[in-house]
C-alpha cells in the first residue's frame, strides 16, 4: 500500500459519501463552479462590450481547476474570509484581464454554491428517482403479496409488501419533485448588491429577481427539501431494517455485510448506512435555516456558516439516496414468511398499489 | 385582579403568541380540529350509504369542541397515547351512533393536524403578506433615498432604503407564495393504511394519493416553509434592529417600548419580538424533519413527536410575522440621517426597486 | 363535561406533558418565580438598610401569584417585550414602596427561569432516578437471565437481560448526577449588568461571579444535560418498544394501551410516549445553544427566544423521564421467551451487572 | 501552481478549519487512532498473556499510519459500513498474529473517536484558554475605560469595557474547565458488549464502567460542551463585530481583511469567521444528542450518523477559538471613542472586573 498524498482524505468516505455527490461536491468542485462564475462574468460582460472578447478569452483559458492548488487556495482563503478572494488574486497573478469586474467576492461564492448544488443535484436526483424506481418495481411485483400491518411496532391489519412499496415510492417520488422544482439564482450584485443584472450570466442557473447576498429563502428552500429528501430515504431504509432483524426475517439485502468479529452475520448494511447519513441531514437544515437572519447587504458570519452545511447536507443526502436505492435494488423478499404472519383479505391493499402507481 | 382560572396560561403570549395563530392552535383549536374529522368521517359515510343520515346527523351534533373540557380531553390522551382516543371515548359516551368507523386515531389527528395548520395558516399568510406590504410601500416611498450599504457590518457603496425594504419584501412574497403552496392532506387509512378513501372528507383539504401515516413529506415540507418564512421574517426584523441602534438611529419604531430600569429607553420591542419568535423555528424544523424517519405503518414516537414542535412553529412563525408587520407599519424612518452617510449614485438601486415592485 | 375554561390548555398534556414537571413550568409557576424574584430583593436591600423591613413586608405580601392572572400578565409582556415588566406595573399599582428597586427587567426573568429550572428539576430528578432504580432492580433480578445480544438488529451474541437494564441505568444514573450538578445562579445586575451583587438573594440560586445577561453559559449546560438526559431515556425506551415487537415478545408493559380500532392490540404506550417526548429535546437544545451569542448587555432576540424552548425542554424530558419510569416499573418479562433465542455464556456480562451495580 | 494532489481538499479550510484541531481530526488521524486502538489492545492481551509479546510487537510495528492510504480504507469502509473492519483486514494481510483478537469494530471505532477528541481537544483548549487570556488582558488594561452599555442595542448606562472583556473571559473560562472535565473513556465491549475489560488499554483515556457501545452520554456531554464552547466564543466575536461597525468604531482587529472589490475596507475577518464557525455548532450538537438513542447492544444507523457531525463539532468549535483569540490578540481599543459615549460612575463596574479577575 502507498502512502497517503493527502491528510484531508476521509476515512468514512464509503460510508458516508457514497455515489456520485461526493465528486461535485469536493474542494476541487467548488474551485471549478468559482472559476466558471469569473469566466462566465468575463463572457457576459465581453457581450455587454464592457471588456474586449480577447479579454474573456484569456480570462476563461485560465479558470480551469487543473491549474491551481486546492489547498493553496484554501489556506488563501483565510486572508478575506473566503475562497473567492484566493482565486481572484491567482487569476490576476496571471493575466491583466479585468479579471472579477464590478463583482464582489459573495457573487463568485452564491454563484458557486449554487452550481456546486446543481451539479450534486444530477447524481443525487438520479438516485433517489433509482430508489423510487426499485420501489416501484417491489411494489408492483408484491402488489398482493400479504404482510402483516405493523403500528407501534405490533402486528395490527394485513396489508401487501406492494403497498408498503408504492409508499416509499410515493415519498421519493414527491421528495425528488420537491427538490427538482427549487429555483437556483446565479448571483451578480456587486459590493452593495445594487448591480443590476444586465447581463444574463450563461450558467444555466436562475436569474433572481434582485441580489440575494442577504436574501437566503432559495438556500432555505433547498435545505427544506434536501431534508425532505433524507427523510424519505430514511423512511423506508428504517422499515427496511425493521423487516431484516433476525426475529423478522422478511427482506434480506443481497449485498449484506459480515462483521468484524462474526463472520456469519448477515448485516443490512445498505439500509443501516443510507439511516446513518439521512440522521445526519436535520441539523444541518436547523444551521442552513438559522443562517437565514443575516445582517444589511452581508452576512458578517451567518453567511459563512452555510459553506460547510450545505455541502454536507448534499453530501449526506446523495449518500442516503444512494445506499438505500442499492437496499432496494438487492433487496430479496420472503413472501413466505410475510404470509405466514398475515391472514386476511388485502384487496384494498392492492388496490392502492395501482393507484399510486398510476399516478406516476 | 381575578385569580387565574387555569394554570396552564402563558406569561409569555403577549410576546411570543402574537398575531392571530395562537388561538387556531390552542388546545381547543386542536379539539374543535379532532371533531371536525369525526364529524365529516360520520357524513362522508352517511353519503356512501355506510350509516344512516340520522346517525351522522346525530354524531355531528355533538362535534362542538364547546361541549367538552380541553384539560379532560388532555387527561384522557395519556390511555391510548394520543388524544383522539380520549375524543372517541367521550363521543360515545352519549350516542350509539358508530363514531370514527373504520378509522384510526391517527386519522383523525393527522387530518386534525392539517385542519389546525390549515387554519393556522389563514392569519400567518395575512401577517405575512401584510408585512410584505409594508415593505413594498417603504420600497416605493424611499426608491431613491440613498443609504450606505454595508457588508460585515461595515460602510461599503450606498443603495437606497426602497431597495433593502424591497429585498425583505421580495423575501416575504417568496416565503407566503411557497407556504401557501403547500399541500395539506387529510388522513383516511385505517388500522393499518389500507383504507380506501372512496369517500373524500368534505374538511377543504387535499385528498392524498396514498394514506400517509407514516409517509411524512408533507409535514416536512410544511415545516421547511414554515422555517423559510421564519427566516425570512427574522433577516428584515434584524435589519430594523441593526438601523434603529443608537449609533445608527436611520429608523424608529413609533411603537417602541421602554424598559423596567430606564423609561426614557425607546427599544426597537417589534422587531426585537420578532427575531426572538423567529429564532425558535430552525430547532423545531430539524425535530420534525427528524421524525420523518417513522417505522412501518404507525410512528413508535416520531409521530408523537410532531404534534408539539409543528403547533409551535406555527405559533413562532406567525409571531415573528404579526410583530415584523406591526414593526414596518410603524417604521419612521429617518431619510436625512440616510443620506449624511451615502455618497454617490444611486440609479441602479432604484431601478432594481421597480424591477422588484413590477414582479409582485 | 362541562365546558372549557381557558382556551390555552393542552390536549396533548396527558402524554407531552407527563409527570410533576408540567405544574413547575406553568405560566402561573412563571409567574410565582417573577414576584419570588421581586420579593427577595426587597428583603435583600431591607437587609443592607437600603429600604425599610416595612416596605419589605410590604412587596413580600404582594408576591403571590393567586393576587394575579397569568393572561393579563402574559397579554401585558407585550408593552415592554417580556412579563417582567407586567408583573412590576402590577406590583407598583398596588403600593408605593421601591418595587424593583435598582433591578432590570432581565434580572427578574434570569432569576424567575433559573428558579422555575430548580423546582423543575425535583419531579425530573425524582422520576429519571425512580426509573434508574427501576432499571437497577430489573438488573439485579436479571443478572444470568440469557437474552441475545442485537447489534445492528441482527442476533449477535448471547448477553444477560440485566447486563441490558444495567446499562439503562448507568445511562440514567450518569444523566442524573450531570444535570444535578450545573449550577443555577440567580441574576442581578441591573440596567448595564454592573451592580455588585453586594446582597445575596436568599433564593437557594448559586450567586454568579459576574452578571451573565449575555453570558449563557449555565443555559446551554443547562440544555446539554438536559438532552443527555432525554437522550439516556430515550435509549431504554427503544430498547422496550424494539423487545415489545410482536416478532420478538420479551418484554411486555403491563399499563400498555390499546387502539380505537383494535381494542385486543397491546401497545408499549409508556414507552412510545417517552420516545414520542425524548425525541423532541435535541431540536430544543439547539435552540439554547444558538442563542449563547447575545449582543452586548442585553440579547436582542437571542434572550427571548430562550423561554418558551426552556419551559419545553423542561417539560419534555421530566415527561420522558416519567414515562420511562412507569414502563420500567410495570414491566413483564418473559425470560423463557429470552432464554429460547440466547445459547451461550453469559458469565462475562453476569460480571458486568455486579461492576455496575457495585458502582452505584 | 502544481495541480491539486487531491479531490478531497477543501476550499474552505483557511476559514472553517483554523487553528490545529484540523489536523488532529483528519483521515489520517482517524487512521492513526484506529490503529492505536489494534496496537493497545495487542499490548493489553499480551500482558494478560493471551497473545506473545512477539505477536503484539509483530502488530504494533504495523499500527503506523503512514503504511497505508487513507483513501483506500476510506472506500474499504463501505465493505462492513464503517473503516474499523478496512483496517483490520489490512493488518491481517500483513501478518499472521491475531490481530483484534476479541474485539468488535465498534470497539476500535468508539476508542478512536474519544482518541481524535483526546488529541483534538489539546490545540483547542489551548485556543480557547489563549482566547481567556487575552481577554483577561483586555479587562485588566481597560477596568476602569468607560464604555456605554447596550441593551438590545440601545445605548443604556455605563460600564466598562474592562468589564465587557472579563464577561467574555468568564464564559471563555467556563466552557473550557467545562470541556476538560467530560470523561473520554475507551471502548472494550466485544461483538455483544460483554466483555468484561480485564485489561486496560494504555490510551491514556478513561476506563468505562460498562461497555457503551449504545450508551452514548459521553459522546451527548462532550457535545453540550462543545456547544456551549462554541457560543462563549460566539458572544465574544459578535461583540467585536458589533464594535468594530463603522458607526461605532471603538474597536479594529489590527489584523482584519478587506475585500476584492473595496480594498480600502477593513472588515472584522477574524471575529467574523469566528462566528460562522461557532454558527455551524447548534445543528451539530442537535444530531449527535438525535443519535444517542440507540438500538440494543449496537446503533443501526445512529451510531454512523456520530462519525462526521463529531468531526465537524470538533473543527468548528477549534476554528472558532483560534480564530477569536487572533482577533482578541489583535484587538485595537479606541478607549476615547469608547469614553466619549459613555458619561457616568463606573466604579461598580471596575470592583465586578476585579472580582471575575481575582476568582481566576
């Protein structure tokens, strides 16, 4: 084995960063979005005729991650109290293009966080619309499938796997709805937030209505949903392990893991791990939602405070999503053993399963 | 003065009850909101031929939260752990009319939840709505009243006042037209969620795909709004605290109070209240996003969980709204003591104004 | 029945708001706090010759709280943002001595909320460490009884049923003696938080090294053990709801409650209830703990949004604590039921249970 | 610039991860501390004479973290669903002695993370006493400089900034004593939590009474601690923030940044990155007390959501000292700006400063 390179590598990163977020969310990701926003600044205003299009040429050339070193920029980030003054100062350090023109550091930071979040967002998305999907599958295979109804943990009614199913399916379904539909302004406010945005930046990003440096409801939005969406995973991973315990025995997961000390154990770990990173989003909306009291036109600290938490809350909810669609999508059923545990008529059942399947 | 007649009363209401919310929340509310669902399961069951008209005319009669004691009702939730027992106890204590037929208890107090919210939300979006209002007129009175902008508290380029009022007023559209967006289900699964609900409630809520028992996206959701508006609620009431300093002194609460120890003290106390009820909905988001995590087909404690935390949130929330409408509608506002410390162009703030101001 | 009293009582009370902590946090209980804080004073500076015995006497008679309805006050902390001042308005309309005298309006709050937390913590105390006992005698009398051990939900290793109450209890017992520990002190610091406290309250309150109106750091302790607290009950409470599962049926409450629509179902209701309360705390701590940073010599806002989330953190965990207490002490357990599932030796954790109950 | 060795580097570190906690709470340290626990135990067991001294040297000499890639236990943990059972199986790769002879991952996990805390708290404490210290500097030198004391924000009565100086000094000091004293003890309980600690492991860290795998208290007091850290460094900076307004100007961090589009400003940085460290607290501290309700003799998923949120607890409470204490080291106090508001007898004041100094 070689030595580590870097002391900044997670030893919990297969646990608690699982599929595709992690990438876009990393320090290199953020670089990347905060080099996108000066090269998409220079663009526009080339457009506007403010700067020459040689000008944005030579700026775009330069802002790419690959030239710079992410720690190095991160440790320059204690100058101002943010990255965005680090990749500013190591642009200029390059070029005399009017690198940064009429912007403040808040622009290249919001911009940024909102393209780290709308890149996160495709693998995230696409995991939870996988979990949906395997639930789908589950619930239209067991669409009749008996299994004792269990409230307050007791057996009360029958009811049919499917139906449990449909309603993870339901709740993920809604919970990626929901997290599609947030509006993800790019930000050009300048200093003071007075800048009219003249020039629509080319990032595939919402135009606000106005500056947002102090306005934070599209980052409490998100935050919202994110919850929401760790929620739904949680939801159904929790029943998930419910119906593994040994005295259950209904579902086992394919893909279970052994122990350290016990070798023959059969553990749910997808579902056990997708529960770990979705308990994990709660606080983390509480911060998000608290940062939203920010003073004048910038947040002297509640702004800082949302950088971590909502590259942890992506995280941690792309994991969940992504652990829990693995559960479903190994997940083997013990028809048997549910029957055996639910005697009477699951018609009703069923037919929900159809209902909400189609109002797919 | 008159001995207090119950010892469950607030000391506090007068600051952190405000507005019109407390009293659709109140333990009464809450109880009116358990009958209305008795009520109308008794008639939507009447309407598909289940029970006579007669019977639920009968059980109708008796749904009048003034026929019963709170704190009895209240008692009585500790058998069955929760409250609509105690209400389905005392409804048939006085009729041999089927009472909460095939229902649940979780029916009727998911779908009193929805009601209370539902009614709840009525003078919240008022509030709401009307201190966006009174934001808009101070955006369009002081379009062009120019006023340092400042970042980390420090003097940066001048805005104008109208631009920082439209920004909070933008802030309170986006939070009233998000909350009010809000789906509000009511509950109809029975024993186990398997309940067809043939027949819809006739309570003015959304009828749900799915029975939702333990399928909590819609709580969440509502709570991350609820959560937003606090947010953003509290970002324009900090302003007004931070404008109204001593050292600052550019606006006045004509409303502002004094103190126990110096009565010549004008304290911004609207505001003040406002960041103080505001402060309180983050925790509360989390507990409710963290409850979405339910087992199977009953919550073993993350359901009981939500029933304190949602009607709290909604009585910050509307609090923090009511006293940051009083607190706007009341602002005096002091251009001259503005404009001694901003120098310089202020066309594009006032134009962002319009642009907001044309959005509404 | 007859008809309601107050429209503010709480059809939750019987499972939220469980055991003696309830009546402690009242409003009238506040309120009792408020005038014992202005009678103390005034014996106070009798003593230090500052006012008369006379005047004194005077205030004392004054100061209780059945002279007074809690509403009124409670409608009257609006006028200067908290009920001290109501309660001083009413105090002074009754005589003409020095009500108040040198105090601020935080002086009289800190101290009310720093005695109501004292009497609170009786009942509290009282039921986290009847449950503590609870789990001790359970312990003891399950010292070899075999039970397998469950990590991850999957059967592990056989341990003892008394190695598990015993770790209960050391949760309970550790809980306990931290939150008996942190100090309350009273406040007085008047206007700016610079009287020397020549004059010790005769409160049973810890007499501050310095005013602490902004300095919360006996709050957020204060919360922290609170929620170790809540935390700690929480833990045997899943404990009991996972072995009361139907599947595995080791322990069963014998207070457990049934459904309103089925009446044969055997539910852990005081169990759930304590989860349904435990659950709560976290969210609540998080509250306290953002409101730590207070600005300058009075929060504007943080202070405020402290009360009610003290008063609820108070009642939640007092009303887990008593619920666990009560399943604790009325549970059955099925030994042979245990014994059926745990093959093995379980010397090492009989051992465990004589170290615990040896370091009691 | 080199190209960045590593995705996982982080942008934000020069302001979120300051001082030395960072170190002592990354990859590689977690590694490290992983690996101390196999090398104690393989001490203890030989000692005890379960295992030679060879084979305990054999696997000490193994236990050194530069042998091995953090990343690639990192992606390993995914295997079992935590890293303790990647490292395991890299020592067994490497030798036949009986590496985690006995013991269960959550052994090696739970010592680790009191291990990282152990080590984490060295460079913490030692800002935050620095912190105190400067503070406590701050108040001797400034007893008797008047200052006009704020209530909510409001120019109310005179003080001293000595005083003001000492209260944080006070809160400083009390989270720090409150921090040192929380228990860290190993963990040494076996697959069921039975194992009877014959042998103690020579961390330096204290011996538990029970095995604790699910009694998480430790880990909920460390938390409150933390938080309450965290909010006494909070209050401080945003006192400095509050100050150093451009209307108030009566103090300048000497070391504060200006900004990429203003660079005649000279913004608080320190205090200000203070705080949106110490803002990240709260929420943290909300999932870890969420987690300490654990299920039977191991988390299923609440265990894995303490990992990273301790982590980040640890980071920010760190940062957020190191950071306060720069900007108390660096704090210029114009004591006549300061005086010229402040008009009035200061001597109680000056007597309370002399009093927080003396009880030191």
């Amino acid at each position: 084995m070689k030595r580590s390179s870097s002391s900044s590598e997670d030893v919990f990163a297969g646990v608690l960063a699982r599929g595709g977020v992690a990438e876009q969310v990393s320090g290199r990701a953020w670089l990347q979005a905060l080099l996108d926003f000066e090269s998409a600044l220079a663009r526009a205003q080339a457009q506007a005729g403010e700067i020459t299009a040689e000008q944005a040429d030579e700026i775009a050339a330069l802002c790419d991650a690959d030239r710079y070193d992410v720690a190095e920029i991160g440790a320059g980030a204690a100058v101002i109290g943010n990255p965005a003054g680090a990749v500013v100062k190591a642009l200029k350090a390059q070029t005399d293009a009017p690198v940064h023109k009429d912007a403040t550091s808040q622009d290249a930071m919001d911009t940024a966080a909102m393209l780290v979040t709308k890149r996160a967002l495709v693998p995230l998305l696409h995991d939870l619309r996988g979990a949906a999907a395997a639930a789908a599958q589950l619930a239209e295979a067991h669409r009749d499938t008996p299994i004792i109804g269990r409230t307050l943990l007791q057996h009360a009614q029958p009811t049919t796997f499917g139906l449990k199913a449909a309603g993870w399916m339901v709740g993920l379904d809604d919970a990626a709805d929901h997290l599609h539909s947030v509006r993800l302004p790019y930000q050009l406010g300048g200093p003071a937030g007075t800048l009219n945005p003249a020039y629509k930046l080319d990032l595939s990003l919402d135009r606000p209505v106005l500056p947002w440096h102090t306005l934070r409801g599209r980052i409490g939005e998100l935050a919202g949903a994110l919850g929401v969406a760790a929620g739904a995973a949680g939801k159904a991973a929790l029943d998930i392990v419910l119906l593994s315990q040994s005295e259950v025995a209904e579902v086992r997961e394919r893909v279970g893991g052994g122990s350290t000390s016990m070798p023959h154990k059969h553990n749910p770990v997808a579902a056990v791990s997708a529960l770990g990173c979705a308990k994990q989003a709660p606080g983390l909306v509480a911060t998000l939602l608290a940062a939203m009291i920010q003073e004048h036109e910038r947040g002297a600290g509640s702004w800082h405070s949302e950088w971590r938490p909502l590259t942890e809350l992506l995280t941690v909810t792309g994991s969940a999503a992504s652990w829990l669609r693995t559960s479903l999508e190994t997940l083997e059923v013990d028809a048997e053993q549910m029957r055996s545990r639910a005697d009477g008529d699951t018609g009703a059942a069923a037919q929900l399963v159809d209902r909400a399947l189609g109002a797919r």
